[in-house]
C-alpha cells in the first residue's frame, strides 16, 4: 500500500485495552491503519456515532470492503477472517502482487 493511505480507520482510546486488543491484531496480520483517537468522554464521541452508530470504542470502518463495526472480539475476528492467512482475500492479494 506504499503511497495510498490506509483502507483501514481505527477509532480508538488512549490506553482502552479494548482498543489495544485490535491493535495488536492489525499489527500480528501487519494491516497499516490510521488511528483517530477519539473524545473520551462517551457523549461527545459524535464522530464514531456518525460512522458505526454508536459511541462505543474501538470502531473501524475498513475503507476496501466498505464493512463499518464496533466491538473489539468481533472486529478480531473479522480482521482475521478478511485478512487472516487463511483469508482467500488475502490469497488473491498476495497473488496479484
């Protein structure tokens, strides 16, 4: 992706091990990413409500696949069903490189 920003946002917390949870997932599948840290006071997080409904973090909005969620176990598991080794999305990615 040298040159292109990242397909993946992260809204995200300082120091929230939720967040750091899908972190250090991005970082184990090495998914570039950009962080957008967020307000910490929950009722003035209008820009996560805006992109996922809801003020909750984490949040991604993965740019490539147009899936927007909440919720650190499931964006894990979607980051590692979309982008995972065994990911026939990834496979196709590699192939074509």
């Amino acid at each position: 992706m040298a040159g292109t920003d990242p397909s993946i946002t992260l809204y995200r917390l300082q120091a929230c091990p939720f967040c750091e949870r899908v972190v250090r997932r991005l970082d184990e599948l090495d998914i570039e990413y950009r962080s957008r840290f967020v307000e910490p006071e929950h009722s003035k997080r209008n820009v996560v409500k805006r992109i996922s409904g809801k003020r909750t973090v984490p949040a991604i909005v993965d740019h490539e696949t147009g899936v927007t969620m909440s919720e650190s176990a499931n964006i894990v598991e979607y980051l590692q069903g979309t982008y995972g080794q065994e990911s026939p999305d990834t496979q196709a990615r590699a192939e074509a490189q």
